[in-house]
C-alpha cells in the first residue's frame, strides 16, 4: 500500500515555508503518530498566529508510514525529492527513524526527531538530530529505579526482536542491572505483531523473577500484561517510553496495574509552560491530555521554528547549523541543549500504572 498523505496538497509558492512529516498514523503504532502530528500542528499554529518565519507561513506535509519502516523511508524519499521539503520531522519508532535517516542526511536535508531514542539514529550523520535522550540513559534509569526504589534483585527481560529500540533497551538494562548487583534470570524475544506470548512467558516464570522488563510498544505489551497474568505471573511489569498511550490501558486493562515505566515528560508537571502547553493542546483536541509524544513533537517543531528563524536562509547547510547551536531551548519535556552528538541531554520520569492512568512516581538525572 502506497504511502497516505494527510491535509491535502499544501499551497506551493514564495509565501511558503514546507516541512515534513512522517509519522504512524495508523498500525500498531498509531498513537504515537497521532500524538506527535497535534503537538506539531500546535506549535506551527502557534508561529503562524505570531507572523510566521521570515514573512512566511509555515505548512506541514504529513505523510502516514503505517508503523512500517519501509514505508518511513518511501515518505521521506518523497518529502525530499517531489514536496522539496526544508526540514523532516519524524518518526517516534527508532527503526523508522533510521531508515529516513540513512535518505536525509544523503540528501542534506535535516531531520529532528522528536522521540527516537535509540543511540544508533544520530549516528547516521551530520544532519539528524533528536529531541529527546538516548536508551542508554534510559535503560538505565529502569535498572536503577528496579534496583533502588523496588529493590528487586532477579529480574526477567522480554524483548521485541523487530525493533531496534527494545533490542537496544534490553541490551542496556541487561548490563546496568547486573553492573548494579542484580541477576538476569531470564531473556525471551517476541516478534511486533505477535499476540501469544504464553511460551516466553512460561519459561520467565520457571525462573521466579521479582520483576520483568518489557521494553516494547503498547500494542503487544497490553496483550502481554493480560497473559501474564493469566498464566500466574503477579510481579510488577517494567518497560520503556514506548508503553506511553492510552491503549495500554484498553489492552491491559487491571493486568497492567502495579507497573512502572520510564518517560520523558509527565502531564502531571506544575510548572507554568507545561499547564499553559496542556491547556492549549485539550483546547484543540477535544479535551485529550497530552503525552510524551505530544509533548516532544511540540517540542522538536518549536526547536525546527527556532532554527528557521536563526539561520539564513533555509538550505539545508544553513538549517542544519541553526539546529546544532540549540542551548537551553525552554521545551514542554525539559529544556533542550543539543550536545556533539547531536543528541538532548534530559532527565527521565518514572511512571506508575494504575487504574487505568499513569501517575508520577520520580524523576531521575543523568
Ligand atoms: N523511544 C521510542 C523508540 O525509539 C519511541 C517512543 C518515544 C515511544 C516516546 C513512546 C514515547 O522507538
């Protein structure tokens, strides 16, 4: 199936400035892409209300990858080359995200995004940029959160061998765990999509683990929880960023209660631009709060915003350049300096699921 774009064909000419997007906007990822698309729209609303970017209006074309990585580098191959796009924002799934980086920094044309986080994705060059922090800060913010605050001491690890995120993830909280006195009983792989998971489950509960680490997507870590469950297993699920939506709650419904996972942003956050940011973003949504994806979306277009005005012109060296001198950039999910790498350094959250929400727990620093 051919990639979708959203929003019609955007008005081409002088008086406009287009960027790209590439995001799941259905598929087993959908949320992410959905959330990420209205934090964006936000903040280009937001720029276009204050006069826009040197005399111009900024629009956005969007197009839906389907939760596919191929199809994330079918979308950027034609933001690049058929909508001439000045910068790329996308994707949330770190697999994508590395198949539009390798065509991106080809074509010089940069690209942020908002909530990739493995380390491999700003490897790919001089022109990707990311948002957000990196998994090997993340994995071990849970390693330490299972060590410190729950204080378990065998943990179990069931990974999703599609995604380079939850490859990454495991391998980092396999390492800082055991480097933090604990014991790997056990490491199970799934494959994005599957729906039985009762013969990895079974043989992590042989083990007796204190905890399992299940640093996937909600789409099958809902399914998980449930069959957990059901086969017996009653300690505390851990995972990742990538449990943020609220289908986690439809799919696991009181299965996922008594889990923790790290995030990058909490709703639940007093300071005065995240309330004013949540405010705005219901007003446009019909009452939804905001998650991560929202959050870091808005975030990585104000930073974009930012570097539009800052550089130039907008080519992609100059672009480029404006983006790499972000410093001390007031984001909605923590402030933003981009570091050598290319790379945001920020705390992490960690959230409780309980009743069909997730509740502040603690932040840690790197
Ligand atoms: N960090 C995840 C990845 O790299 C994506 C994600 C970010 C999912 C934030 C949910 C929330 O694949």
């Amino acid at each position: 199936a051919p990639v979708t774009a959203q929003g019609g064909t955007p008005p081409a000419g002088d008086d406009v400035i287009v960027l790209g997007e590439v995001g799941a906007l259905t598929g087993g990822q959908a949320t992410f892409g959905i959330s990420t698309r209205n934090g964006i729209a936000l903040a280009v609303k937001e720029a276009n209300a204050a006069g826009g970017v040197k005399g111009k209006k900024l629009v956005v074309r969007v197009y839906d990858d389907q939760s596919k990585p191929e199809e994330a580098a079918q979308a950027v191959t034609r933001l690049i080359t058929q909508d001439k796009v000045a910068l790329i924002l996308g994707e949330v799934a770190s697999s994508s995200s590395l198949a539009m980086a390798e065509k991106a920094q080809a074509a010089g044309v940069p690209m942020i995004t908002p909530s990739s986080t493995n380390p491999s994705v700003t490897e790919k060059g001089d022109n990707i940029f990311r948002v957000c922090f990196i998994d090997p800060f993340q994995g071990f913010v849970m390693a330490k959160f299972a060590r410190e605050n729950l204080k378990l001491n065998k943990v179990a690890v069931l990974q999703d061998n599609k995604s380079a995120y939850s490859i990454g993830l495991t391998e980092v909280f396999r390492q800082k765990f055991a480097e933090m006195g604990g014991k790997i009983t056990a490491t199970e792989s799934y494959s994005q999509g599957d729906t039985d998971y009762r013969a990895q489950l079974t043989a992590i509960k042989k083990t007796q683990p204190e905890g399992i680490y299940v640093p996937g997507y909600y789409s099958e870590v809902g399914i998980i929880a449930r069959q957990a469950r059901e086969l017996g297993l009653k300690v505390p699920l851990m995972g990742g960023d990538g449990w943020d939506s609220e289908k986690l709650f439809e799919l696991g419904g009181s299965a996922i209660d008594g889990s923790y996972f790290s995030n990058h942003y909490s709703p639940d956050n007093p300071d005065e631009r995240v309330k004013k940011f949540i405010a705005d973003y219901k007003a446009d949504n019909n009452g939804a709060v905001p998650d991560a994806l929202a959050a870091l979306g808005y975030d990585a277009a104000r930073v974009a915003i930012e570097a539009l005005k800052n550089a130039p012109d907008t080519s992609g060296p100059a672009l480029r350049a404006a983006i790499a001198k972000t410093k001390d950039f007031p984001g909605v999910a923590g402030n933003i300096t981009l570091d050598a790498k290319r790379n945001a350094v920020k705390s992490a959250v960690v959230l409780k699921v309980a009743d069909g929400k997730s509740t502040y727990v603690t932040t840690i620093s790197p």
